[in-house]
C-alpha cells in the first residue's frame, strides 16, 4: 500500500508542473518551445498537451 501511496503522490507532483509550466507559457512568461523542452516533449505533443488542457498558446 505504501508503493501505492507513493506513485500516487508522484503523478500528482508530475500533473502540478505540467500545469504550472503550462501557465507560464499561456502567461507569456516563458516561449512554448521553452515548456516543451522543459517538460521533455516535442513542440506538438505539447501544444496538444495544452489543448487538452484547456488552455491557449501563447503566442507574441
């Protein structure tokens, strides 16, 4: 039950900063292609990711 616990509490960790990182991006804070590397996803990968999400690209 521990291990349980524990990869329970990862994937969380995990879902935080994609979101957080995802924000960062729709805020305009850091470039897409920067969220994309810091979060080891090719660029459309992420973008998807963040559609899914509901949220926006940032785009200047």
């Amino acid at each position: 039950m521990c291990k349980a616990w524990d990869d329970h509490k990862k994937r969380d960790i995990q879902e935080g900063r994609y979101l957080e990182i995802y924000s960062l991006v729709q805020d305009g804070i850091i470039e897409p292609e920067l969220g994309a590397k810091r979060l080891n996803m090719t660029f459309a990968d992420f973008e998807r990711a963040m559609q899914k999400e509901c949220v926006k690209l940032f785009s200047k």
